[in-house]
C-alpha cells in the first residue's frame, strides 16, 4: 500500500483558472489529454504567468472539484492579490487531510499522486472518510531539476 500521513491543515484558498471535465472519469488517457489541452492553452494565452505572478510560493497546484454539480480542474496557486479573471476562488476547509507525497516529472505528478491517493489510499482507510469539497496536489521544483509533490485530501473520522 502507499504510505500516506494524517495531517491537520488550517483552511485556505487558492485562486485559479479552470474548465468542467467532458472526459469520463474511467477514460485515463482522455482526461490526461483534456487538461493538458487546458494547461498548454494557459501558457499560451498569458493566464499561466499571470498567476504565476501573483503567488505567494512557487507550488503549483491541480484543483479537482465538483461545482454546481459539475467536475473541475483548476490551475491554482496561493496569491498575495486578486485575480480579476480568475475562474474561482477555490476555499478548502480547516480539516484534517490525507497526504500522499512523492517525487515524478513535471507532466506526470499530478496524476500520479491522484491516483496514488484515491486508487490506493482511500480505498484501505477505514477510520476516516473523504469529506467531498476539493482536493489538491501542488508539486515544485527541486534544485536538480526533479520535482516533489503532495497531494491532499479533506477527511474526517469515522
């Protein structure tokens, strides 16, 4: 099983640009290309450094949410300043949270850690439950050109 820690995280918000998820969540390989088409438009239309801007670390971060009963991905950072055009404020709860960690390239992590966090993890715990509302997955990069990542999931006890 994947090793994951328990941690409490007090509540924050991330500011982000998203798009509802048309892919069926079983198709893979649909929905890897369905964000990577939604992030390469971000760089090339000027809102992937607009936030990149603004942010208060250099975590980036992928939001998975469902909203007004849709599915969402966002590109997210944590900001100093609004955004005018930003699809959303995204508020996480004060909570305690299933953090899944490891180390990948910068196209692939993100997925990694979700599916590491909800086809492995989640499915073993049996003293807490996810609580809905989003999750999140940030990744930076090390000195060396590698990148570490965390994925987070809000949970409460059973």
């Amino acid at each position: 099983m994947t090793e994951y820690l328990l941690e409490h995280k007090p509540a924050f918000t991330l500011t982000g640009y998203g798009f509802t998820i048309q892919s069926d969540f079983q198709d893979f390989m649909a929905l890897q290309k369905e964000k990577a088409e939604f992030w390469k438009g971000l760089k090339t239309d000027g809102r992937f450094d607009k936030l990149k801007k603004v942010a208060k670390d250099d975590r980036e971060w992928s939001v998975n949410e469902v909203y007004q009963g849709k599915p969402w991905n966002y590109f997210a950072v944590e900001t100093h300043s609004a955004i005018a055009d930003a699809t959303r404020l995204i508020e996480f709860p004060d909570s305690e949270y299933i953090v899944v960690t490891g180390f990948g390239d910068k196209e692939s992590l993100f997925d990694q850690l979700t599916y590491r966090a909800f086809g492995e993890v989640l499915g073993q715990i049996t003293d807490y439950a996810y609580i809905g509302g989003p999750n999140a997955t940030y990744r930076k990069e090390n000195a060396d050109g590698s990148f570490y990542g965390e994925f987070w999931v809000p949970v409460v006890k059973k």
